[in-house]
C-alpha cells in the first residue's frame, strides 16, 4: 500500500504488519493518493507535477508538469 507521509515523501507499507519496505522522495507535499499502474507508482504533487518511479528499486523514472505539460527540472 502505498500513502503520503504528509511532508514529502510517500511511503510503501507491508499490508500485513504495517512496516515501511519503501520511501519516494517527492520533493514537494502529494496532493492526491499515490496509483500504481503497468509497473510504476504515480504521484501527484502540490505544486502541479506528476512523477512516476519503479517500485522495485524507488528510483525516479520520469516527471511532467501538470500546468505547462513539460519536463520537470
């Protein structure tokens, strides 16, 4: 499962105990819950970018900026 930790980050849990197995810097607070689709967990953030980053090894795969449609910094 994965949720916001309410700063920024977005934490995946082991359903069964509770126990954090993952962390996804965001770099800005998650404004919406996190979705995980064909393999990659999306996130939404405050200030208007859409991140999505592999699950097997919480690395960044990509970044678009919402109000402007273009690559993050």
């Amino acid at each position: 499962m994965a949720v916001p930790s309410g700063d920024e980050d977005v934490h995946v849990l082991n359903v069964n105990d509770g126990q954090i197995i993952g962390t996804f810097p965001t770099d800005s607070a998650v404004k919406s819950s996190p979705v995980l689709i064909n393999d990659f967990i999306y996130i939404h953030t405050l200030d208007g970018e859409l991140k999505w980053y592999s699950p097997s090894d919480q690395t960044l795969q990509g970044c678009i900026g919402l109000k402007d449609g273009g690559r993050c910094d």
